[in-house]
C-alpha cells in the first residue's frame, strides 16, 4: 500500500495557509472532516474510484453533496484534487492538516 501522507502533506499546507489568511482555520478544519468522513463512505469510495466517471464530475458530485457545509477553500480543493486526481488524498490532508 501506498504511503499517503506525503503527497497530501503539500495540499493540507495550501488549505492552512488559505484558511490562515482569512482566520477560518477552524470552518476549513470542520469541513476537512467532514469531508474526510464522507470519502471513507463505501458509496464516494467507489465514485472516486469508478473510471467511467470524469474526475470533475466526482468533484461536482462530492461538492453537491456538502454545497451547504463547505466553504471556497475546501470547494476549491476537492476541484483541484479532481483536477490532479488525487481525490483519494481527502483523507490524509485532513489528517495533515490537523
């Protein structure tokens, strides 16, 4: 198995830095778990592992499933995570992060 934390260490620093810039470290942290929660659910598990899907819509989907709970920062995350496709990260950045 492969070690995680290492790649999402550079992505949990970005999500500080950010949420240390407006003084919502705390909103980011919350919404870092949850979402951290929400990615170990069998279902999202297998959406972010499904290769029929386009990464982007995993994120539009991930996204739709938190809008009311997630603030710019972790939006702005998981799109870049699609983007990367590192969605498999989520839970090694809120891991990093605290």
């Amino acid at each position: 198995m492969i070690e995680l934390s290492p790649l999402a260490r550079p992505y949990a620093k970005a999500v500080f830095s950010a949420a240390l810039d407006i003084g919502k470290q705390d909103e980011v942290a919350n919404e870092l778990s949850t979402l951290s929660s929400i990615a170990q659910t069998k279902e999202v598990t297998s959406l972010i592992a499904d290769p029929e899907l386009s990464k982007l819509k995993i994120a539009e989907t991930i996204v739709g499933l938190l809008q009311e709970a997630m603030g710019d920062i972790s939006t702005k995350m998981i799109e870049l995570l699609a983007e990367n496709k590192r969605l498999n990260l989520i839970e090694a950045i809120y891991t990093s992060y605290q």
